[in-house]
C-alpha cells in the first residue's frame, strides 16, 4: 500500500512571500479509476518544482487541473490566493498561468514572428508590444522573448522549418508571452538532444532568476537536478515524497568514497575500519576500496585527515553521491518490494 504525506504545506518556501499555488485535497477521478488522490502542495515564487514518476503516476492528469485543462472531481486550487475553478475562470486569473504541454501543436503557414504575435493579440497585448521592431531596433515584448529563447534571427522563419529544439523553445516563448506567475511544462525536454537540452534549462534559470513559479515534469533526470529546488515523487495518484532537492539527498542518498593506495590495501581496510563515519567497505582493485559513508563534507574531511595521519599512501580520495536517477530507481525498487 502506497503511503500518504501528511495534509500540511508539502515544501519548504524558498521565500516568505505568498504561494503562488495552493493546492488542497485534489482528487480526479475517471469512473473507477483515480488519478490523482487527496494531494496537498504548495508552490512559491521562484520555486522550480520538479514532478517525477512512472507513466501513469498521474503526472499529467495534475497539472491539467492546475491548469484549468481538467476539472478536479474533489478538492481546491488558489492561484495567488485566489480559487481557481475550470467553470468560473476569470481573465485575470487565466493570465497567471502559462502551460506546454508534451504534444503542443504549431500552426505551419505562420512565421515564428506571426506565430506569437497572434497569441500576444489573444492576451490583450497593445501594438506597440507586439510591433515588429527590426527596423528601428526598438525593444518590446515579443522581441526580448525571442531573444530570452534564442530565436530572433529565426523571426522571418516559417514553424516548419525550425528543428524539434527550436520548436519547443518557440512554444515555450508562446507560455510566457503574457508574463504568467506560474508556468507548467509537461515533458519540455522529451526527446531534445543534449545541446538542445543544455539550452532549455539555461531558459529555466533565468525564468527562475525573474521569480517565476514553475512546475516542470521529465523523465530526464538529471535535466532536473540541474535546476530544481523542490522535487515530489509521484505514484499511484499519490505524491509520495516531497522535499527540497538538498534535503533529498541528505535524506535518500548514499554517500560513497572511493579511496586508492599505493601501499598494502590491507592497511587501508584496518584503518578505515577504526572509522564510525564508515558503514561498509568493499575492494574494486588491488589498490582501490568503495566506502559507503555516512556524515557531512566535513566528516568526509575528516576520514581523509586521519588515514594522512596514520600513514597510508593515498593516490585517490573522491567523494560522491548517488544522483537523482538512482534515487528514484531505489524507491521504486522498495516500493515493489514492499
């Protein structure tokens, strides 16, 4: 049975100010089938949210009702504090959100330029915002959003001819056009090339820098530990864990040290058995040994101090974690097993 979090605010604000979205005891169901179950979350100004699961964890199925996209079957979304229903959606409100989804569609016989001028029209955006401004170099909105998404000198270009990367950075362009509070990005990265990747997440940052909200889902996982500061581990229509990044780690993460010698391993085994910080040890070479350590950077410093201090000949001491990937993998694992 899939264990549920408690009913309080799930993450810790990286700020004192207001949640951008509150959420309370959503639920969606579809006949017999439920979605997403009694979920509590809050999310703050520049706060990136990193949402991670197995298909069919009910990833999606959330950020459509924070959205507006799905009604919730139970259960209550504020936006800036204010609540936000699918069937009593003001304009002002529809205008703090921004939304990619994994399959949305360009429209082909449009230019990158034409293609966000029309939705800047939709937003209410007056002319001068949206004017084409290469002429005289002025700046206005849709120019430092292609520039902000590295798309300018591909203004004149149809959407046809623009690469997947290219694509996606254009449809990230058309969910923050209007300059939304809170920004959902389903999947952004889904089939990117590194390159591509590299470039979409410096995007995030600097949305993030802006004190944009944002909640982000991908099974690339080390796109997220990149830039997120929060991560929720969905399964089942639960949010099963959620936690800052940082305390993630310290929490699920295994420490290891790889330590290697120039002289006896022996040596090296004996003294680092004398170690509380050392769980277990287990040769990979002649020469070198894996520590499973438990303990700060500075317990690390100090294991490494005292085999210096005891004499033994060191040609390697490097430090490292299990990454996000790995702990997602684990529970998984025990869950399954459970």
């Amino acid at each position: 049975m899939v264990s549920q979090i408690s009913r309080a605010p799930t993450t810790v604000p990286p700020q004192t100010s207001a949640p951008t979205l509150s959420v309370r005891g959503l639920t969606k169901r579809f006949r017999r089938k439920i979605a997403v179950n009694d979920l509590y979350l809050d999310l703050y100004p520049g706060e990136v949210y990193g949402l991670i699961g197995p298909n069919g964890a009910g990833k999606t199925t959330l950020m459509e009702m924070m959205v507006g996209a799905e009604q919730p079957t139970l259960g209550e979304l504020r936006i800036n504090g204010e609540p936000f229903r699918q069937d009593q959606n003001s304009p002002q409100l529809q205008r703090c959100i921004g939304y990619l989804p994994d399959d949305y569609p360009l429209y082909d016989d449009l230019t990158v330029w034409q293609y966000l001028d029309y939705f800047a029209r939709l937003y209410g955006m007056g002319p001068a915002q949206r004017r084409d401004c290469s002429a005289s170099f002025r700046r206005n909105r849709l120019y430092d959003i292609l520039e902000l998404v590295q798309l300018n000198s591909k203004r004149r270009s149809r959407t046809t001819e623009l690469s997947r990367g290219m694509k996606q950075r254009l449809g990230l362009a058309r969910a923050i056009i209007h300059q939304p509070s809170l920004l959902v990005l389903d999947e952004p990265v889904s089939g990117l090339d590194p390159v591509a990747r590299m470039e979409f997440r410096d995007i995030i940052k600097t949305l993030q820098q802006s004190g944009m909200t944002i909640l982000i889902s991908s099974h690339v996982l080390s796109d997220l530990a990149d830039f997120c500061t929060t991560i929720g581990i969905m399964e089942l229509g639960h949010l099963v864990e959620s936690a800052p990044l940082e305390a993630l780690y310290q929490r699920l993460s295994q420490q290891q040290i790889f330590i290697g010698t120039l002289g006896n391993r022996t040596d090296l085994e004996r003294q680092l058995s004398l170690h509380n910080g050392v769980i277990s040890q287990a040769p990979v070479s002649d020469s070198e040994i894996c520590v499973e350590f438990e303990g700060d950077e500075a317990a690390a410093g100090a294991l490494l101090r005292s085999l210096v201090s005891a004499g033994i000949p060191l040609c390697q001491f490097h430090h490292t974690r299990e990454d996000l990937e790995t702990i997602f993998l684990k529970h998984l694992d025990h869950k399954q097993v459970s």
